[in-house]
C-alpha cells in the first residue's frame, strides 16, 4: 500500500501515479469534509475523479467502485477540501517567481539588488523586479528616476510597488515608453512630476500602463512556462481551483490549450477584463464547465480605484495623510451602468474592485439601479472590499453582493492604514464578521502577486487580525475576526457557491469532484500562530495526487 509520508522513493513515486480515470481509496485520514450533513471521515472514495464514498468502512467504500481499486494510506494525516483562491492572477505570479523580489527589502537595497541585476544582462535588456514599498523607508518619500540610473543608466528599469498601483521606473525606461514632460495625465492615474515639470520616475494608477506598454510582450511558450510555473506553486498550497482576475481575451486560446491537452490540473474560473470591451469574445457570454470542469469564462473583472498604499483609492473624505486628495476612480456613473447592463444581459457574473467608501458606493448604487435592491442570485462580487460606508455595508447585505476579500492583506495593510486614513476611519476596514451575522458569506482569495498565494496565511490572518509577528497586540477590530471553520469555508464551500459550483465543489461530498488537501498539521486544533506555517503534504485534483513542495 502506497504511503504519502515519505515522499521522496521511485518505488512510491510510480505508486502515487494514479490516473485520473480510475478507481481509488483513500483510508486512514482525519477528513474535515465541510459538509455539515458528514463532517467528518476516514475513508473516501473515487471513481473517475468523482467521490462515491465518504464514511469510516473501507468495505463500503471499496463496494462503490466497480473495479479494482488503488489504495492510498493517509497515516492519519488531516485532510480538507480542496482550496480555491477567488482573487489572482495567475500569469503575474508566474512573472513574480521571475522577477526581482524586493518585497520587504530597504530603500537601498533595492538599488543593490538592480545594480546586481545589471551585470548579469546585456545593456538595453528590460529590468522588471516588483514589490518595494516606500512605508517600509525611512520618513515614507517616493523614490526618484535619478537614483534608479545611477545604478542603472543603461537597462530600462520597472519596479511594481507592492500593491501592483504604482511604478518606479528610470529614465531610459521613461524614454523608451516616450514619457516627458509633455506627456498627459492619463484619467485615474497620476504621473509624478519633479519641479521642472519632468517625470519624477513613479507613476501611479493608469500612469503604469504608460510605461507597460512600452516593455517586450511575452511570446506564446513564455506564457506557457510562466502561467504553470505559478499553477505549481499554487497546488503545492493545496490550491485545487483558481479564479483568474482579468484574463485577456487574446490570452483565452493559449489556456484553453493547455487545459484541453491536460497540462493543467488546477481548475480555472475566468473573469474577463472588460476593458477594453472585446465584443468578439464576450458576446457569446459565460462558458461554464468546459473539459470536464477544468475551464469556465464566469465574468467579467472591471476595476473602478485603485489602493490606499498608493494613495488611489477612491474615498469619500480626504486622506488623512493628503489632505485635498481623495484618490481616483475609472468610471462615471453613465459608463459603469453601461457595462453593467451588458454584463447583466449577457449572463456574466460581475466582479469589480473597490477598494474605498466612494467607489464601494458608486458600484453598490449602480448595481442596485442595474439588478434592483432586492436579494439577487447573480452572485456579483465586490473585490478587496475594503472600507464600506455604513449604508453600504447593509446594502451589500441586502442585495446579496458578495466581498471577495483577501484576509493575507491585512498584514500589510496594518502598517499604513491609520496614516491613510486616520484612527477612527481606519477602524471601519475590512468588516468581514457582520456580513456573515448578516446570513451573506465572504470569499477568499490571496490577489497574487501582491500578497503570498499560500491560503494558510490568509485562514491565519483572517482568524486572528494580525500578523505573523502578533502585531497588533490581541488583533486588528477583533469583532470582525472569523472563526477558523468561516475561515476554511471561505476558501472551499463560500467561493463554490459564489460561483455557482456548491453540488461539485467546496466540500468532501459524495457526488463532487475528488479534490483535496492533505495537510501537516490540524488546523482546528494546533495554536493559531502554527497555521500560518502549515505545509501541503500532497494536494489531490479530480482523484489525482499532485506532489508538489511550497517551496
Ligand atoms: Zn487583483
């Protein structure tokens, strides 16, 4: 019998492979199935990556099957249901693992880690690194393109702040994206300028596509490696199903490829960008459950603000630490009903990201005018969802919108929240806790490449309001904290039923797809601190075990 403990052997490793398209048992596990109706179990069964059984007796279990079966040992391992992340972006993970990661590293240290970069690429080669962060900096100061070209006067250099809303570029980057003193301020987006009227080197919002657009593309094979390079971290985190936020229409054949020749495991749900508009392929509307539940086109992902790190989310008063300025937002409130409606007559789901009150009520007003006020079954979501009015909040409540938070987030968030936002308004962040007394459910996700896709991190944190180093001390508006059960669901059966899929995902059930995580730890009884750290022993898809190490 094939044990899981001791990875590592090629007698176990041909065990392990079992072919989707077969029968298995799994027995000696502590299952947390999620269902409430069978919670727990010690034996599942699969047949063709479907569960036919899941209780205590392995004989039942076995007379599901109508063909011998493999038969796979958990050692009494704790297992749950297959993780779904309902905020990410898979290609710009991808790019992350390939990129220069400065997240959490000093102001000269980033300058060092480009410097260093520059001696092991040929001049003119595109530097792309991603994830400073000025708050971490001594007295906060953006950073300047003339610091950038002394350590890089012949690479075009692009640095992601860490929030993805801004960049810090150098000149010959600026150049070469033919950025000056001229150039306009795009709308939402913001150019920062220097006394002479020059580009400073950061641009913020829109501004950011000023400079993308002038980087080399990635051609079809690069796009291969990176979109499963990023799959394979994520299902080494137990990742089972993974809700891709802003797929591109042109990038649409390339995935459906690969998912249709098996490259891919993870099952993918797609929110298209809507903007621009691509009439051609959003026409025919959602595409749901394709190649065997492995492809789905759910929805459309809209973006009207931006982030508070970057000063662009769209707020109902002042910054507290700007005052005069209260972000920015995409769209009137003409042209977010216009692709509301179209979304709506098509049958997308719609999943738009508002960040602050303003923009969390312009999208909650034009919902309500576009579906009614009344409770709807269109499971429209709210991305990030970060600070809601107190109207608002009941709203969402109300009309059964549904918060696609990010709990991982609020361990960076914590640091300049209340500088943004001042104490009292900072307080009303992240409400998740209410909406839930409320009889709504919240869903979960990591919006990777801004925070780790490890959901560990984000069951810890949306748990305990904190961060990994206890700050602040006892929690963050400890009221709003989830119980670790929400928190599990709102990464398996919350995000199923958000998109529709609660009879084939989100729990260990007999009739959905065998897919779960077999995990180090119990995550229901360890110390809180401990599940930050928990590791994936092997993630399961479709009765298909996935070895695959975090690390
Ligand atoms: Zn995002």
């Amino acid at each position: 019998m094939p044990s899981i403990l001791s990875p590592g052997s090629d007698e176990e490793k041909n065990h392990l492979d079992v072919s989707p398209n077969s029968a298995e048992v799994f027995r000696s596990g502590k299952f947390l199935t999620m269902d409430s109706k069978n919670p727990r179990a010690s034996v599942v069964a699969c047949l063709n990556g479907y569960i036919t059984y899941v209780g205590d007796d392995f004989k039942e279990a076995l007379a599901t099957l109508p063909q011998e079966a493999a038969v796979v040992d958990l050692k009494g391992r704790n297992v749950i249901p297959g993780l779904i992340d309902s905020h990410a972006h898979i290609l710009h993970e991808g790019l992350k693992l390939s990129q220069l990661d400065l997240r959490g590293q000093g102001h000269d240290d980033v300058l060092e880690a480009v410097f260093e970069e520059t001696k092991v690429r040929p001049k003119g080669e595109w530097i792309h690194g991603r994830g400073w962060d000025q708050t971490l900096w001594e007295g906060h100061k953006w950073p300047t393109r003339q610091e950038l070209d002394k350590v890089s006067p012949d690479h075009p250099v692009v640095l992601d702040r860490t929030d993805n809303h801004s960049i810090w570029v150098n000149t010959l980057a600026l150049e070469k994206a033919n950025v000056n003193k001229n150039t306009k301020t795009p709308q939402a987006g913001e150019i920062g300028r220097q006394s002479d009227g020059s580009p400073s080197g950061v641009l913020i919002g829109k501004a950011i596509f000023l400079v993308y657009q002038a980087m080399p593309v990635y051609d079809g094979h690069q796009f291969d490696v990176l979109f499963q390079r990023s799959l394979k971290e994520m299902n080494g985190f137990g990742l089972t199903t993974v809700v891709d936020c802003a797929t591109r229409a042109h990038q649409y054949p390339q995935i459906e490829e690969a998912v249709a020749k098996g490259a891919v495991k993870t099952r993918l749900k797609l929110y298209m960008t809507a903007e621009p508009w691509d009439d051609e392929f959003l026409s025919v509307g959602p595409r749901r459950n394709l190649y065997g539940g492995r492809l789905s086109v759910d929805g459309l992902k809209l973006f009207s603000d931006g982030s508070l790190g970057s000063r662009s989310a769209w707020l109902e008063q002042d910054y507290a630490d700007q005052p005069g300025h209260r972000g920015g937002h995409s769209y009137s409130d003409e042209a977010l009903e216009e692709v509301l409606i179209k979304a709506r007559d098509l049958g997308f789901q719609v999943a738009i990201h508002v960040i602050g009150d303003a923009a969390i009520a312009q999208a909650v007003k034009i919902m309500a005018k576009v579906l009614g006020v009344e409770k709807t079954n269109r499971n429209w979501r709210l991305e990030h969802y970060q600070l809601a009015g107190e109207k608002d909040r009941e709203m969402v409540s109300g009309m059964g919108l549904i918060p696609s938070i990010q709990s991982v987030g609020i361990m960076t968030d914590l640091r300049m929240l209340e500088d943004r936002l001042g104490p009292e308004r900072s307080l009303r962040s992240y409400a998740w806790r209410e909406i839930i007394d409320w009889g709504g459910y919240v869903i979960n996700g990591s919006d990777c490449p801004v925070e780790s896709p490890n959901p560990f991190l984000g069951i810890y944190a949306a748990i305990t309001r904190q961060n990994l180093n206890w700050r602040p001390n006892g929690g963050f508006t400890v009221q709003n904290c989830l119980s670790r059960l929400e928190a599990i669901a709102s990464y398996t059966i919350w995000p199923a039923m958000a998109a529709f899929e609660e009879k084939r995902l989100g729990t260990i059930t007999v009739g959905k797809f065998c897919d779960f995580a077999v995990l180090d730890r119990d995550i229901l009884t360890c110390p809180e601190r401990a599940i930050a750290a928990t590791r994936v022993v092997v993630t399961v898809i479709g009765g298909e075990l996935l070895r695959s190490s975090p690390d």
